[in-house]
C-alpha cells in the first residue's frame, strides 16, 4: 500500500479545539500480503465500513479526524500489541502476551476469524510477518493519535476523544453473549464511567436520543485498553467510545449505503456541533498554551 496507513484531516486553525475524533476500523485497503484465503467481501465483514464518512464534518466543527486506511482485520490499531494470540504464530512471540476474550474469540490483533465458524487464513503467521504489520501500520496509526492527543493538552490543558465504530446486527451473538438481546442503536463506552466525565456521556447520549434513536452505555461494548490510556478524567483527559448499529446505515451484507445514510450523517453533524459546543464550554476563559 503506497499510501500513509492513516489520514488525519484538521480543521482551520483558528477554528481548532481540543476534539479528537479517530476511527480506527473503517480503512479499505487491503494490503497485498494479507494472504487471506478468504474473498474480499467476506473479509470486509470486519469494517466499520464509512464510520469515517458518516463524521465527516467533524473538522467543519473544530475537531480533528483520524480514520485508518487498512483494515482491521489486518491488524486492528484499537488493540494493545499484547492482545495477541498465540496460537495463530507459527512461532513464539518474543515477549509476553495477555490475549483478552476478543482475541481468543479470533478478534484480537490480528484476526484469525471472520466469524465464529470461518477462519481467515490456513496457515500459522509468522513472527516476522505480524512485526511487519506493527511497524508499518499499527504503529503509525497510534503515534498519529497519541500527536493529536497530546497536541490537545498541551494547548489546552486537556482533551475530548471519540473512538468511532460501527457494530453487526448480531453483535451479542457474535460475542458469545446469546441471541435474545436487542441491541441498540447507538452504545456509548466509558469503561463504566472510569474514562471520561459522566456529564460528556449525558450530552452525548441526549443529542442522539432526540433524533429518535435507542442508546444503551457499555452493553455490549465498554471500550478497549486504548480508551483507558486516553480517558483519564481526573488528568482533564476524556475518552468516549461510540458504536453505530451498522443496519441505520448500511446493507451488511454488501458494505452498500442505504436509503437512511445521509439522514443518519445529518444528524451525526448536528452531535458533532452539541459536542464542539461542549468543550468550548469547558475551555472557556482557557488561554490555550504556547
């Protein structure tokens, strides 16, 4: 892939706030030694396909958008380097490894699975191959968002983040967690109130809720590690996990847009406005740091 692994699109800077927007699931393009045995439209079952797209305006705002461009599949910048499975290597990872549920579900890292049943690869990956993945995307992806990160505090003496994606339909099945649920249009994650300021969560919460969509908090989605190592409120740091129920805008099984897609990217920049005028609420009087 001859192109940076991210892109990061910033507002004005006369306009710019400490509003960080990422969205680490939604790239497209597959680089050529995946090695996949599987066909691409089954591999791209795994995108947060256009959660980019959808919080465009998020520069239009004040805020600075970040979207990977490979997939997560590949290897998912979302995830701790030590979230990794050992029995998809061919050899042993030089340091210690902690795999979380997810990883052992095959959706750590780097994938091994698609879905419950059907496996990405018939071979075992080397240690070299998944090192590669590391340095070329995975860690440009981070030190791209850690830059913005710390550009916001530095300024401003703290940040908003939203880490953006989408979820199947059957996201409870797909974890293991039953069929019975009905999941919700929207799921904020906090890690259980532990990475962001309740009041953000509320406002967030009440935006999208007057467009007449559902919104649950933590169930089935709480945030992975990289929300904890943002969202630390009592250091003025304030991380907010989003998930869209990917039917409000897209036909899953082909990535296609739907009918209700520009409805559904209207009302996101509308949040996006209500989230600006937040923090400019927070920083207001702040002389932002030279």
């Amino acid at each position: 892939m001859s192109d940076a692994p991210v892109l990061v699109t910033r507002p004005e800077e006369a306009l710019r706030l400490p509003l960080v927007c990422d969205s680490p699931h939604s790239g497209t393009h597959y680089p050529s030694d995946f090695g996949s045995v599987l066909p691409l439209l089954q591999l791209r079952q795994t995108e947060d396909t256009d959660i980019d797209a959808l919080w465009a305006a998020t520069p239009q705002v004040g805020g600075t958008l970040l979207a990977a461009r490979f997939p997560r599949c590949y290897i998912d910048p979302n995830r701790d380097l030590s979230d990794l499975d050992p029995a998809i290597l061919a050899e042993a990872w030089p340091t210690p490894l902690s795999p979380g549920p997810k990883s052992q579900l095959g959706y750590g890292l780097v994938f091994s699975k698609v879905n419950a049943n059907t496996l990405i690869y018939d071979r075992a990956l080397t240690v070299q191959e998944v090192q590669q993945r590391i340095a070329h995307f995975w860690q440009p992806y981070r030190n791209a968002l850690d830059r913005e990160i710390q550009w916001a505090c530095k300024t401003f003496g703290g940040v908003w983040h939203l880490n953006l994606h989408s979820m199947p339909q059957n996201a409870y099945e797909r974890l293991g967690m039953g069929t019975d649920k009905v999941l919700a249009d929207f799921v904020l994650g906090d890690r259980d109130g532990s990475t962001c300021e309740p009041e953000f969560v509320d406002m967030v919460e009440h935006s999208l809720r007057r467009w007449g969509y559902s919104v649950a908090r933590n169930d089935p989605y709480k945030g992975v590690a990289l929300l904890a190592q943002v969202g630390q409120p009592s250091l003025n740091r304030h991380s907010l996990q989003i998930e869209i129920r990917r039917p409000l805008y897209m036909k899953e099984a082909t990535r296609e847009r739907n009918s209700d897609f520009e409805t559904l990217q209207n009302n996101l920049s509308q949040t996006l406005e209500d989230v600006a005028a937040y923090v400019k609420s927070k920083i207001k009087g702040q002389r932002p740091s030279a």
